[in-house]
C-alpha cells in the first residue's frame, strides 16, 4: 500500500498528473495595447483570445489572480514547472466554481 506523501512521491506525482490536465499544452500571450504599457500576459485556456485587429488591455485579464489584471503588475514570463502547477491550481478552483454556478442555475431554472 503506497501512502500519501509530500516530497515528491507517488500521491503528490499523482496530483500533478491529475492537473496536468488544466495545464496548456503551449500558452496563449496577448499583450496590452496602452502604449505606455505594451506588457505581455499569460491567458488562462479557457480565455478568449481577442481577435487580430482587437485592441486587449491588462484590465482585460480574467486571469483569477486580480493583482495580475493591471499595467502595474509585472509582465508576466514563461513559468517555471512549479509555477505552472500553482497556475493549474487556479484555473482548476476558477473552472469548477464555474461549473457549480451553471449547474445552480439550471436548476434554478428548473424549478
């Protein structure tokens, strides 16, 4: 019987196979439009991206870290396999709070 651990065992090898799943296999950047700005952000994967001629600005973001959202946070940069994981996490809780909303509403409409 393998037991839970958190160095790196089995349990936490197998945590991180199950985010892998909300993890993208590349990342979609975008960067701000201000022309004092022009920083360049990570989208989560279920964002859309906007189109070619489409002006996008970092208040823009639906990333859910909201320091993240404005022209005052620091450009983002290509995250470390550790960061990544964390960034999984986030769109993990975001992806499922969504889901629970959807799934009150319809039986809310079902009433």
């Amino acid at each position: 019987k393998r037991e839970r651990t958190n160095d790196g065992g089995p349990a936490s090898h197998a945590a991180e196979l199950a985010l892998s799943d909300y993890l993208p296999p590349s990342y979609n950047w975008v960067q701000c439009s201000h022309a004092s700005c022009q920083k360049w952000r990570i989208l989560p994967p279920q964002a859309e991206l906007p189109g070619e001629d489409d002006e996008w600005h970092c208040s823009d973001n639906p990333d859910a870290a909201k320091a993240r959202r404005g022209c005052a946070a620091p450009e983002d940069v290509e995250p470390t396999h550790e960061e990544a994981l964390e960034l999984a996490r986030q769109y993990k809780k975001a992806y499922d709070a969504e889901r629970r909303r959807d799934k009150e509403a319809r039986r809310e409409a079902e009433v």
